[in-house]
C-alpha cells in the first residue's frame, strides 16, 4: 500500500524522535545550554566551570557512582596530583585551622579581595570542635578525630591528602579538592590537619 | 558570612540558654518560622503584584490582565501550579518569570531589556517581578503542582535539567546532586532538600518565590537558583537562562503532586 506522510504526521514524527533523545545527545545539548548560561558573569569563572576536568567529566557522567574500574582510574590519576609541603611539615597551628575552617569565604562571584584568604567552609558539611553547634552533615562527623587515631605520620599524610584531593582516595567524593584546586594553600590545609590531629585541639579533648 | 550571621540572630531570639542539645535547637527554628507563618511578610508583595497585576503599564499602558500564562489570556488562577511549560508562541518552555516578561513585552510594549532589568531587589530598590510572581503564586495556593513534561521540549527540558543537575564543575567540583542527593543532610543548621525524593521536592518547589528572613525580601525561584550557583563558586547564572528552566522542570518531575504553598517563608 502507498502511504503519505502528511505534514502533521511527519511533524508527531519528527516530534517523537525528540523524545527519544539518546543520553549523549541529552548531554550535548546540556553542555551546549550550559555554556550559554553565564553570558554576563566574569569570563574567567565561566571559562573554568565550562570546561570540566577528567575526573569532573566522569563523576557528572556516572553520577558520582562510577563503576570499580573507572573509580580506579580517577583515584589513580588523583592520587598522581598529591604535593606534600617542601618543609616536610605536614602540621601547622590548630588555631589558625579552626579560623579557616569557619571561614566560607573565597571564589563566589561576590568575593571581591583577592588578598584576603579563601576559607574552607568545613564546618559547613562537617562536625568538627565540639563548641561549634552549627555544623553540617553532609560528611561525617570530625570530632575526636585525632583522638582516636592519634597523630603518627602516616595519619597526617592520610590527612593532608584528603583535604588536598579528596579523590585521591575515594573516586567522586562529594568534598572539593581544596589544594588540587587552588582553593586553600599548602600552609592552610597543614593547619587543619593539626585542627583534628593536635592533642591541643579542641577537637581531641 | 550571611548565614553564620542570620543563625546568630536566629540562635539568639530562640535560645533563652547556652549549648543546647541539637534537636531542641532545631525544634527552636521550627517554632520561630511557625510564628513568622502566622503572618508572612511576603503578603505585602502579593498585594503589590495584584495592584502591578492590574495597573495599566507600559509604553502601551494596559495593565497584565489579559497575560496568557498557559491556561489562555486573563487566568491567572492555577496558571503557576502548570509553571514551567512549553508556549508556542514563543516557542520557549518558560517559567513564571520569563513568562511574566513576555507579558510586559507583548501586552505593555516594554523592551525585552527593560522587562528582564530588575529581577532582585536590593536594599532600597523594589523589584516588580518579585511582587508579581508572589502573586502569581498565590493564586495557585492550595493546588496540587501539575507541570507538564509532555510536549517534545518540555521533555527536552527535562533531560537537560537532569544532566545539569549531575554536572560537577569549578574550584569547588560541586553539582546540584552534591548537597540535594541524599535525605536528611544539612548545611550548617540548614536542613537540605533531596530534590529528586518526591516526599522532599513536593514541600520545597511548592513553597517559592518565599519571604526569606536573612535577606528581608521575597526571592523567587530564579533567584534560588542563581544563589545556588553562586554558593557552587559558579558564575552569575543569566536571568530566566534555558538552563534555569530546564532544572526546574527536572525538579518539578519529582515535585509534580505536591500542594502549592506560596509564597512560603524561609531562612
């Protein structure tokens, strides 16, 4: 039988194959509307979430659930970014730490002060010195961390390095890499490290 | 910081002693925002949007009674429990807001520009589309959210909003998934939303543009979301973007079923 696609059945047609959009396809498109997303902010901040790096990508692509073969690839190649501090010192003042790790200062579109130091925000997803009530919980609980772990040197490096790529050791945490990425400095993150692992700390106590 | 601030102030009118246990401040917030329910200050915006609703305007001076904001020109009851959907005269899935600006523009022949300037108050300076999408709002209080993901770019809108909100990206490697992915988290004292638990997204969706308290002004849904952004170490999101869209209509998926509650009132 000759059939003939009138111009309404053609155009449900063409509308149905737009429902069928193959998840690459959903992805482009995403990326395509993204990058049109930030026309009037600071170019270089759009320049920099616009493009994503490998383990970004990766994470975004597997939903942070990555299979054990990928989650082995990223914390590999993370683990290949970690730089401990030249002077070997991995902890610095737990005073200075619990400044930083109150502070949520840093890189939003309304930070204006370059000089001023970036702050951690830990307090905002973590539980750390048990004087501060206002913590989140979007990751564990810190307090009594050195306590209960002590403060040998293996432990210290364990913690510098979750602080400096916290994918490093778990494939698409949810914690930002604060010295793969520049947010905090080598100096910082050894003052949080000695805020959960100094027996003076708050902390530990 | 803004929120350390705010919690002070919250902590402060609610705490009468020191070191309270965490349920009993969280009990404490509770009955702060149920006394500021009792009289939401976000009425006054949505008398203002009714007034601005109906008050001829423009370079054509008419007022926005006849805006067609998807249920035909002039009904505005219920209209917002259907926001985000496709409209094909624009061609566009659209949004309150951006809705909202179709109308100043085709009905009361403001400039696109003109129409989109002033999004988010500020101290000392009112914002038209805060008090007109309260009353928007408002007008579907009490209805059951029923966004349509049917048409081709409502369902378009819809994958892309998925995607976006799986996207890590910046300093910060956040994505929206990074703090609305699991129940029962917060930021601080501030309790976060799964928006993909329908249980979750149905009371949250429903309940902007809110009054919000740390800032002493309606906010919209928009303005959430580029606060979010900002939060993310992302770059100032473009007002009524596709992107924007697309993460509500991905958000209203879950939330479809729930009561509209609009205005709300929030931290």
């Amino acid at each position: 039988m000759k059939t003939i696609l009138s111009p309404a059945v053609a155009a449900v047609l063409i509308a149905g194959c737009a429902t069928q959009l193959s998840d690459d396809e959903a992805r482009q498109r995403a990326e395509r509307v993204f990058r049109e997303t930030f026309t009037h902010g600071n170019r270089q901040m759009a320049a920099r979430v616009d493009q994503q790096d490998e383990a970004q990508a990766l994470c975004s692509l597997y939903r942070n659930d990555p299979p054990r073969e990928i989650a082995a690839k990223i914390e590999q190649t993370q683990a290949a970014t970690l730089r401990y501090p030249t002077s070997g010192k991995l902890m610095g003042d737990w005073r200075q730490g619990e400044k930083i790790a109150q502070d949520g200062y840093g890189m939003r579109f309304t930070d204006p002060d370059p000089k001023r130091p970036n702050g951690g925000n830990c307090y905002n997803c973590h539980q750390i010195a048990p004087q501060e009530i206002s913590f989140g919980t979007v990751g564990p609980s810190l307090y009594r961390f050195g306590k209960l772990r002590g403060n040998a040197e293996a432990i210290q490096k364990y913690v510098y390095g979750k602080i400096y790529n916290s994918e490093a050791s778990l494939a698409c945490s949810n914690m930002p890499r604060f010295g793969h990425n520049g947010v905090l400095t080598e100096e910082q993150i050894t003052h949080l490290v000695a805020l959960l692992l100094d027996p003076d700390s708050p902390v530990n106590k | 910081m803004r929120i350390e601030r705010v919690l002070a102030g919250l902590l402060a009118v609610i705490l009468p002693c020191a070191a309270p246990a965490q349920q009993d401040t969280q009990k404490g917030i509770e009955r702060y925002r149920q006394l500021l329910a009792e009289g939401n200050p976000a009425d006054l915006w949505e008398a203002r949007g009714e007034q601005l609703w109906k008050t001829p305007r423009g370079p054509k001076n008419v007022s926005l009674e006849q805006c067609d904001l998807g249920l035909g020109p002039g009904v505005v009851k219920g209209a917002a429990a259907r926001l985000p959907r496709y409209f094909p005269d624009t061609d566009r899935v659209q949004d309150i807001e951006s809705r909202l600006a179709t109308c100043m523009v085709t009905l009361q022949g403001f400039k696109p520009e003109e129409a989109l300037r002033n999004p988010f108050s500020a101290p000392g300076r009112h914002s038209d589309m805060e008090a007109l999408a309260s009353f928007v709002a408002a007008e579907s209080k009490g209805m059951k959210l029923d966004v349509p993901i049917r048409h081709p770019k409502e369902i378009e809108a819809f994958r892309i909003g998925e995607q976006l909100f799986y996207r890590r990206a910046g300093p910060y490697d956040f994505a929206c998934v990074s703090c609305h992915g699991e129940n029962g988290k917060r930021i601080r004292l501030q309790e976060l939303p799964r928006l993909t638990d329908p249980g979750d997204a149905q009371k949250i969706f429903t309940s902007w543009p809110a009054y919000r308290v740390s800032q002493g002004t309606v906010r919209t849904m928009q303005h959430r979301l580029y606060d979010c952004y900002w939060q993310m170490r992302h770059p100032q999101m473009d007002y009524t973007s596709e992107a924007s869209i697309a993460l509500m209509v991905y958000m209203a998926k879950y939330a479809n079923g729930g009561t509209i509650n609009a205005p709300g009132l929030k931290r």
